[in-house]
C-alpha cells in the first residue's frame, strides 16, 4: 500500500483574504469571496477613472463615470432617485452632486417637468460616452473576448454578484437594528 500523499494533500492551497481575524472555520469561502469584491472594485474605479482620463476628462470619480453612464443609458430623461435605485446608492447627495459636477462639464443638463427634475445627457455628453466605449473596445473588451468565448462564466459570476448584493444588504439592515 502507498502511503505517499499527493502534494495537494499535503499543503493545501490557502485561502486569500484581506482580514483573517474576521473569519471562521466554515466561512473562508465568504472571506476570499470579499477580499476578491475588495481588489475588483479598485481595479474597476482604477479603470473607469483611466478610461474617461483617454477620452478627455480627468476630473471625474468613479461615481461621476457611473452617473454619467447611467442618464446616458437608453437615451431616456432620468430623476434622481431613480439613478440612485438603478445604482443601489443611498446617498442621493453623492449622485447629485456628480450630476452637477457633469452639469458644468455640459455632458448632462436638467429639465423641469412640474415639481420633477429630469436629468439627460447633452450632445457633448453623448459624444463623451460613446469615445469610453471605444476606448473600452480597445482595451478591455478586446482582451475579454480572447478569454472567455462563451460568456456564461462571466454572466454566472454576475448573478453571485447580485444574489450576494441581496445578502449584504439584508445584513446591513439587521446590523443597522442592533
């Protein structure tokens, strides 16, 4: 009999998270699952920032590419609150002031429709949009596509996503209870 272990039986491979001190035994898999939202988020905000930087704006966050993104999204008038549902943010604030800040930059302007402010991208702002998607065509997409052929992981991994956004927000209203 051969008592001889495989090498991954005898060092498994070990878990990479960014806090050990806040896991248990049973949940490593949700730590890796955390540490690796932590490390796509800042390579996410890192490339948009970078992106809208080639297509001729570098003063603008993150959030203010999102913004920009989203009124611009299916060419429809959008209010406030509802670009804050769309991207799941509570501080409505933060997004007003992005739209000002796309406001001055004339890529977004605002329409009053009684009591109801509806923002909508300008020209410029189209034309600003559109130059991203280039851009991203040609250094992200591109690059994509040599990856994944079929898409589904990448559509899988989108549903995590949005199943564990779920969860986190249940967390937080019970954590916002205690």
């Amino acid at each position: 009999m051969n008592d001889k272990k495989q090498p991954s039986e005898v060092n498994p491979p070990a878990a990479i998270v960014s806090s050990e001190h806040l896991t248990s035994p049973d949940s490593w898999p949700l730590s890796e699952f955390e540490y690796g939202m932590i490390i796509a988020h800042n390579g996410f905000s890192r490339w948009m920032i970078r992106c809208m930087h080639a297509a001729g704006y570098s003063d603008f966050s993150p959030l203010d590419v999102l913004v920009l993104h989203n009124v611009n999204h299916r060419d429809r008038k959008k209010r406030l609150v509802d670009i804050c549902f769309v991207l799941h943010i509570e501080d409505q604030h933060t997004v007003n002031y992005s739209l000002k800040k796309m406001a001055k930059a004339n890529l977004v302007a605002r329409e009053k429709h009684g009591k109801e402010i509806f923002y909508f991208t300008t020209d410029d702002g189209k034309k600003v949009c559109a130059r991203y998607r280039e851009i991203r065509e040609q250094c992200l997409t591109s690059a994509y596509r040599t990856l994944n052929q079929e898409g589904s992981e990448i559509s899988q991994a989108a549903a995590l996503l949005r199943l564990m956004s779920g969860l986190y927000d249940q967390a937080s209203r019970a954590a916002s209870s205690l």
